[in-house]
C-alpha cells in the first residue's frame, strides 16, 4: 500500500493499476501472457527460457524431452517423501491460438489491465493462467516448508492447439513419460459464467468423415439415372437430420450440455468440373464430435447405413477416428476424486461435472489408461477461449492460486492405493 492511500479497510475502491503495487503473481501472469507462444510460429524458446527462470527460483529440477524436431516437452518435479507413489501431474500447454488483432481493444499480447482488475490477453483463459497459477501454488507451499508423500509433476507442452500430434500424442508413448510413474492427472478446463466451477471427467471423439457419392455421368440436358448428386443429397439429409435431432435434444433437456449430443457439421463439398457435365462422382466432409457415452460401434453402423440406403457406389473414409472413451471415474468411491472433491467442498467451492466438448490432452492422458480431471479454476468469467478480447480478472485468477494451494496438497496425500500398496510392500 503506498503511503497516503486507503489501508486494508479502505473498501472495495477500485485501484489504479499505474499506482498501486500489483501482486507478483499477477505480474508473472502478466509477463508470461507477453510472450509469443501463438500459431504459426510460436515462440517455444522464449516459453523456455521463462520457465527455466522459474525453476530456478522454485529451486525444482527442470527435465527437458524434445519429442519431435522443435518441440519440447519441460517437466519441473516437486519429490515427495514416497517417491515411490505413483506421482501427480499438473499439466499444461505453452501454445496459443492466432488472434484478429483488428478485434481486440487493446494488444493481444500486451497483457493490459484495465482499472477493474480485467487483464486482457491470448492465453488469459486458455491456458496460460492456470500454468501460473500452479507454479505460484507451489511456490507458496515450497515457502511455507511443506511437503508431501506423493511427487508433483509440472508438465509444460507444446502444440495442443493443433492437435497435440507433436506433443502429448508422442510424449506418453515414450519411456521418459512412463518414468514420471504418474497417478492422477489435472489438466485445462473451462470458465463458468456462473458461481460454479466447471469439471470435465471425459471428452467427446473427434470424428473426420468423407462420403464419397459416384453415379452415372452425362450431359447436362437430361435426366441422367442414378447420378452422384442424387446420391448425395440423401447423404446430407441423412446427416443433417440426425444433426437437427441431437440440437433438439440438446435444448429440450435442461440436464444436458454440449458434451453430451453428438454435433454435426457440415464442412466441405467437393466434385463437379463444369456447368453442363454430370460429374461421376461428389464428396462431403463432415465434423462428428460423439460423447462418450455413445457406443462407437453402433454408430459407425448407422453411418454405414445411411450410405447404403444412398444407392450403390456410397463410399466413406476417415480423416480422423479417435476411438478411446475412458471416462475419469466421479464416484466418492474413487480416492482421487474423493480428494479432489473434497478439497473443492471444503473450500465451499460448487462443481458441474461435464463432458468436455472439444478435444484437450487429456484425451492423450485418459488414452493410457490413467485418470484425469479437466479443470481451470475460473468462475464468474465469460467463456473466452479462442476469442476476441480474451480476459481474466485478476482476483478470479489469484483466487485460482489458493484453490490450488489447496488441491494439491490433497491429491499430493492421498494415501497408498491397495495397488500401490502391494507393489512396495
Ligand atoms: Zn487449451
């Protein structure tokens, strides 16, 4: 507090950003945010040099594995006093996705805070907050002399945002990653415009289809029999029915969000090489994002259906297929989840358990059979992800940092599993 200024008790007044002395943590977010981590060409190097500062400072070992030409994943680990117990991993990723500068109010990697404590930036939200927020939490418990049975990993990856093929995809296949011997895993979330905090236990499958139609070529003069587009264009209600199906569904029931509809979208047609010609054959690409809880196999029988009953010569192939649909158990039974949940309840914090909608690492995680939670602590905050004008407000964000001072010493303690147990009797 500088001299002459309000104390303590001086009220909800608003502060000026220029004057007052800004949290530390605040202002590391803020430098963090500044650097260019964003597609095409992010700026990996610069995120490492960062984040070996830091490690340093923390005074934790920081592992460096390149999994790919330029790309690297960096590990800062925490031991426990049982290193042997399987480990805890906060992970998160260093990338960015481009912006429109033309739509934003102020510099997207300026990291301006504006008088009500919003900081705006690419990253503020996805998901650069939480990679700060969990390295302040463990700076503060480092401080307070705390330690706990179970290591903590910090993972630091590259390439979420297109796709995570160069990234986590690679990295849990490698053996320095089944060194890590992790237990439980926390990774990105979402915001809540609400109270509460959102949770995500599953992600729906990203599926890639194209639908090739071939039929009769000919002239455009006539009513030329059994043609591709004839084909097509029951390939198109048939997806676009079931599309209006699961909408209605989605915004008829109240207990149901995004994660848990299948979204169809329509998203290239391709075929034809001039007005007048018949052309032998049409393709149609379509985005399928199927919730967990939808049998995979079924569903490829539907699709297999529909291009049946669209005549002969109804071919499909995909581009993308993901097929994992492990689920990170929520049962109070689960002793991660139940330390999770319980650390959130004691803290008066409500959570809304979903779906994720959209695909994270965590789909890599979960793949490899290990459990893991989707969540970034940030209530009372539009979903800004990806968008213009993206912001956190500092308090949001440094509430987030004691949630976590909280969290993880309760996953960090989480005692012996019976599997554990027997493996270092
Ligand atoms: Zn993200």
């Amino acid at each position: 507090m500088l001299p002459g200024k309000d104390g303590p008790t001086g009220g909800g007044r608003s502060q000026d950003p220029s004057v007052s002395s800004e949290d530390p943590s605040v202002s590391l977010f803020r430098e963090y945010l500044r650097i260019k981590t964003v597609h095409p060409e992010p700026d990996y190097e610069g995120a490492l040099k960062f984040l070996d500062r830091i490690a340093a400072e923390l005074g934790l070992p920081f592992k460096k594995v390149e999994v790919c030409p330029g790309r690297v994943v960096g590990i800062m680990t925490w031991e426990g006093t049982n290193p042997k117990l399987r480990s805890i991993l906060l992970n998160s990723h260093t990338d960015v996705v481009p912006v429109f500068q033309e739509h934003w109010k102020y510099d997207a990697f300026g990291a301006f805070k504006d008088g009500e404590g919003n900081v705006y930036g690419r990253g503020t939200q996805d998901m650069k907050c939480v990679t700060i927020q969990y390295i302040e939490a463990i700076r503060r418990l480092k401080s307070e002399g705390r330690r706990f049975p179970r290591t903590v990993h910090l993972m630091f990856v590259p390439d979420e945002e297109v796709g995570g093929h160069k990234g986590m995809e690679m990295f849990v296949n490698l053996p320095e990653f089944q060194a890590l011997n992790i237990g439980f895993a926390l990774d990105e979330g979402l915001a809540n415009p609400g109270d509460s905090f959102t949770v995500f236990y599953g992600e729906r499958n990203p599926w890639w289809i194209t639908v090739r139609c071939t039929g009769n070529p000919g002239h455009g003069s006539r009513f030329v029999e059994n043609t591709a587009a004839e084909k097509l264009h029951k390939i198109i209600n048939s997806f676009m029915d079931f599309r209006e199906k699961e909408k209605t569904r989605l915004n008829t029931s109240e207990c149901f969000t995004l994660g848990d509809v299948t979204t169809v979208n329509m998203t290239m047609v391709q075929g034809g090489v001039a007005y007048n010609v018949i052309p032998p054959n049409m393709d149609v690409s379509f985005d399928l994002r199927i919730p967990p809880t939808v049998s995979l196999k079924e569903f490829e029988e539907q699709i297999k259906a529909w291009c049946e009953a669209a005549g002969e010569g109804v071919t499909y192939q995909f581009a993308q297929k993901h097929m994992n649909q492990n689920l990170t158990s929520t049962e109070h039974t689960d002793p991660w989840w139940r330390a999770f949940s319980t650390a959130c309840s004691d803290m008066n914090l409500a959570l809304k358990k979903e779906i994720f909608p959209a695909a994270t690492d965590s789909r890599f995680i979960r793949a490899v059979g290990l459990p893991a939670i989707g969540f970034s602590p940030m209530n009372r905050t539009p979903i800004l992800l990806h968008d213009h004008n993206e912001f956190l407000n500092e308090r949001v964000f440094l509430h987030g940092i004691e949630i976590y001072c909280s969290l993880v010493p309760a996953l960090a303690s989480v005692s012996a599993l019976p599997s554990e147990a027997k493996e270092h009797a």
